[in-house]
C-alpha cells in the first residue's frame, strides 16, 4: 500500500511544527498498516467522515484520507473544525 499526498494536504502539513509533521507521518504509516485489521482501529481513532476516512494525529490533529486502489491519498489534515469545514466544501 503505497502513500500518497494531495496539494492541499501538503500546503497543510507544511503549517504545522516539525514534531506535529513527524507524528502526522507516523500516524499516516500506521494507518496504512492497520487499514483492513478492525481490531488495531482504536489506537488511531479511524473511522468514517462522510465519504473519506479521518485518523487522528495527536490531541487535537485529524487527518483525512481516500483510499483508492489500495493506497492511501492523504486529502487533508487540521483540526476537527478544519477538517469538516474542508468535507463541507469538497464533499
């Protein structure tokens, strides 16, 4: 399962701290591990949000994913108000 990131993810990850980025990193490794194994969810938080997946990244961090053909498309990371300010735009 490869990774990859959209514009609008990359412009956001670039707002936050080197610690938050490294941890958005991580976590984003983990999902790609975990995806498909119910089980191991909890830890990451994942779950649905309206046609993508969100996982979280720290406290307070969420990140929104696509998956399409395997792989994992990184759409978006914020907040909690960021990210559905973002599905209420994007659909």
């Amino acid at each position: 399962m490869k990774i990859y990131q959209r514009p609008a993810f990359i412009r956001a990850l670039a707002k936050l701290s080197d610690p938050q980025q490294e941890l958005v990193r991580q976590r984003a490794r983990r999902a790609a591990e975990i995806l498909g194994h119910p089980h191991q969810h909890s830890g990451l938080g994942l779950r649905p949000f309206g046609r993508y997946k969100e996982f979280r990244a720290g406290l307070h961090l969420r990140c929104l994913f696509l998956l399409a053909d395997g792989d994992i498309h990184l759409v978006m990371v914020g907040t909690h108000d960021e990210i559905a300010a973002y599905v209420r735009n994007n659909g």
